[in-house]
C-alpha cells in the first residue's frame, strides 16, 4: 500500500510527502478556499471551497468530487460519498482518530486510510489518488468547521444560561429587598 505522510498535521497548509523516498506529491494551500497542488512542478489540479451559503466545491482537473452526505440508517453518520473519475463510487468513514476510504460496489474494500499525520492509498486507487487528497482534506476542513462552530453554539448557550442566572439572582435580590423593607407590604 503506498504510503505517504504529512509535513505538519495542518488541515489548511500542508505538503505530502511519499514515505521512503520524501517525493513530495501534493501540496494543499488556503482556507477556506484552498488550492490543491500536484508536484514536482507544483501544478495547480484543484480547489476546495468551504462556503457559508453556498454549496461547497471539490474539484479537480474541473471535476466535482464534492462528497455527499452518504444515505444510512444513522442520522448521525459523518460518511460522505462521491463518484470518482473511474466512474465509480466510494465512501469516507470517520473512524477516530481519522478517515478510512472504502469502495462501494458491495464489497466494501478499505481502498484509503488516514490517520494522524499518515495517509495509506491502496494500489488500486492510485487512479484516483488526486480526488482521495481532495475529498480527504475538505472532509476535514469540514470536520474542523463544524467542530468550531458547536464550540461556538456552546459557549453562546453558556453565556445566555449565566446571564439568565444572574438576571434571576438580581431578580431574586430585589425581591427579598422588598419583602424585607417595612413598605415592601401594602
């Protein structure tokens, strides 16, 4: 299984190296409009673009790759599908503490893996390498953002929750003030 590794572990800035003998292959710039990168030449072969009110955009070589949410009985799945130049269909599984890639022609065959700073590519999909980087690193840039904006959604419910105590202990404190002064009663 080719193996390759990442120069740092950054979802919007990273180069992919060929584990043994250090050929860089691609390089992913940019977020949340990021460019892919074949090397040696560095040639640019794709874009990934997260959007707020748009629909995303996986490319390359002009081509959408942009996965979709994948059609399961849990609601709650991160699994996305897409159709590769080879005409056919894959699947990303998040498997913590990472991604795995599998064919879905009924055989299910693991075809790609990332885990940590490690990405493995099963010789049969080295066809569609570009489109496993591609689909693999907005899955996480995805992962990332949606991940940053419940951390958001939760400290703005903690807020709205210590302001709504505070407000109900003034308000609390304003009643025994007047239940304890002499014209608090009629």
């Amino acid at each position: 299984m080719p193996d390759y590794y990442l120069t740092k572990n950054s979802t919007y800035d990273t180069t992919i190296v060929r584990r043994g003998d250090n050929v860089v292959e691609w390089i992913i710039e940019g977020f949340p409009n990021a460019t892919v990168y074949k090397s040696p030449n560095r040639q640019p072969i794709g874009i990934i673009k997260l959007r707020s009110f748009q629909e995303d955009t996986v490319e390359i070589r002009g081509k959408s790759v942009l996965p979709q949410r994948a059609v399961e009985s849990n609601p709650f799945s991160n699994s996305r599908e897409f159709h590769a130049s080879n005409g056919r269909r894959y699947k990303w599984k998040s498997r913590h503490p990472g991604w795995e890639l599998f064919t879905q022609d009924g055989r299910h065959t693991l075809v790609a893996r990332f885990n940590h700073k490690s990405i493995f590519v099963d010789p049969q999909a080295l066809e569609i390498a570009d489109e496993v980087i591609a689909t693999l690193f907005y899955l996480r840039q995805l992962s990332l953002r949606r991940a940053r904006n419940s951390s958001m959604s939760a400290n703005l419910t903690a807020q709205a929750l210590n302001q709504a105590q505070m407000a109900n202990q003034a308000q609390l404190s304003s009643i025994q003030a007047s239940a304890g002064s002499p014209s608090g009663f009629c």
